[in-house]
C-alpha cells in the first residue's frame, strides 16, 4: 500500500474513531448501508447474499466505488453458521423464504418475564439453560452430541466469517481508502460491563 493511501486511511479512520469518542471532528463520517440494494443491483438474489459469501462481496464491490463511503454497513448474515446451529429467529431466503425475499425476525418470547433475576444471578447458567434451547434448534438436547457438534460447525462458521471480514476490510482500505464494519468497530466495544455480572462465572 502506498505511502499516501496509508496516511488517507489512517486520517479517516482517526475520524470515525473521534465520532465514535464523541470528539470534535473536521467532518461528520457516514456509515452508508445498502440494506440489499447493492447485492439486488448486482444481479444476486437475497439467497446468494446469505449463502455465497463470493457473490456478496462482489456484489457490494460497485456500490462502494459509486457511493464514496468512507465507511459501509450492511447486511453480514452468514447462512451456512446460521443452519449450523438451528438459529430459529430469523427466516432466511432461500431456506424459508423465496430466495428473492427479505430475511425476517421471528418474534417470540425468548426470555420470560420472570427470568430477569435468574440472568443477573448467572448470566452464564440463563444462556446456556433457557435461552439458548430456545433460539438454538440444534441445542434444544442440552449435552447431546448434537448439540456439542453444533457448536463445534458453528464456531468454525464464525472461523471462516472473520476470515471473509478480514479480507473484505483488506479489499477496501487499499482500493477505497475506507473501512469495513463490524470488524473495526467491534475494538471499541466496552466489556466493562461483565465487571456488574460478577465476572461471567462459570467462564
């Protein structure tokens, strides 16, 4: 990378961290997000976007050349970690839904009312017991070798969506000069608050 694009980069991204401290900036960054549009313009279908992370990040390549982002947002949803786990909170395209639709939220009741005392007590007890059976189809048999396989295809799933992130940020800090989301941002999220959780016991 050239010594001039380093030092562009390096300025918006002191830019977008300054907004993020709620510093005075020179400029307001923008976050741009496509919500599909730049997957649909390309030619793929919604299924494609989720399924074939080769066509989506093709397909988001022109919109960020077009847009003059200096950062982009959008959809990241990874089907295959989603299938491997049984997440049932949301209804994809292509598995349930047309393979041209938008992904949708299933609203249920995912924590009782009653359970706030239980998930401040042990918060790590409350996922793993209640929570997540409820969102997880593949851990409804808590301890089944299922389950334990589940989390093993869904840890390498998310293995393997680092590594798309990784090279997408790569993509566009040197054709672009801007920055990915989610892998950069998530830096600067607080854990302070596992400190009020006692620690996250059992972890």
């Amino acid at each position: 990378m050239s010594e001039e694009i380093e030092k562009l980069f390096a300025e918006r991204l002191g830019r977008y961290q300054a907004a993020i401290a709620l510093e005075p900036t020179d400029r307001i960054p923008i976050a741009t997000g496509s919500n599909y549009f730049a997957e649909v313009y390309s030619g793929n279908t919604n299924q494609e976007t989720v399924y074939d992370t080769e066509k989506w990040l093709q397909g988001r390549q022109p919109f960020v050349g077009f847009s003059g982002s200096r950062r982009i947002a959008g959809q990241s949803y990874l089907g295959p970690l989603f299938d491997a786990v049984g997440l049932k909170t949301y209804k994809l395209p292509g598995r349930d839904l047309p393979p041209r639709a938008q992904f949708q939220f299933v609203e249920q009741e995912y924590m009782k009312a009653d359970e706030y005392d239980v998930l401040i007590n042990d918060p790590v007890a409350f996922m793993f017991e209640r929570w997540l059976p409820r969102v997880l189809g593949e851990f409804q048999e808590r301890g089944s070798v299922r389950s334990y396989l589940a989390f093993l295809k869904g840890g390498m799933a998310q293995m393997m969506m680092g590594q798309i992130m990784r090279n997408r940020a790569s993509i566009y800090k040197t054709r672009w000069v801007c920055r990915s989301p989610r892998l950069a941002s998530s830096c600067h999220l607080s854990t302070s608050w596992v400190t009020p959780c006692g620690g996250l016991p059992g972890l």
